[in-house]
C-alpha cells in the first residue's frame, strides 16, 4: 500500500530552545496523509501531521508525495526507525 501524502503550503514552523546539549532548532511542515485503519482500509479524510526538515532543507512544494523508502532505518539496537523523506508521487510510479 503506497500512503499518499498532500503538500497545500510551503510554510515552515521553526521551534528553538536550548537544552542539556545546548541550543536546538527544528523546522517542520504541515502535510496531509491519507492514512489506513488496522485493517488497512483508508480513511475517508486525510490526516493533517507534520514532517520535519533536515538542516538546510527547502519545504517541499506543493503536490502529491509518498514516503520514501529511505525514510526506514536500523537505530539504536538494530530498531526499526522511521524518519519522514517526502518523494513526488509520479516519481515513486517508475
């Protein structure tokens, strides 16, 4: 199942602290999934969520995305991480 994930905006929300390990930034942009229930049905209604940005990274633009596989990888004790990396719907498709 591909979950299809809408960008309507480009704006950024940018949160700034400082913590233990000192100051901290993160940005992150509102997107909208279209996520499934337990039973792998979708949902009538996309969900809005946030993906974060990496240091430096434009917001995406507008259009249709899908998560891409590099979004999954071994963390800490070899666990199944998961970290949002947008990839444009038509290029997923080849």
């Amino acid at each position: 199942m591909t979950i299809k994930i809408v960008v309507e905006e480009v704006n950024v929300d940018v949160k700034t602290g400082v913590g233990a390990k000192g100051p901290w930034r993160i940005e992150e942009q509102e997107v909208f999934a279209y996520l499934a229930d337990r039973k792998c049905k979708l949902h009538a209604h996309p969900t809005r969520i946030t993906v974060r940005l990496e240091d430096g990274q434009l917001p995406y633009p507008i259009g249709e995305y899908t998560i891409s596989p590099n979004s999954f990888y071994a963390g800490k004790y070899n666990s199944l991480m998961f970290s949002a990396r947008l990839v444009p719907m038509r290029a997923a498709v080849k």
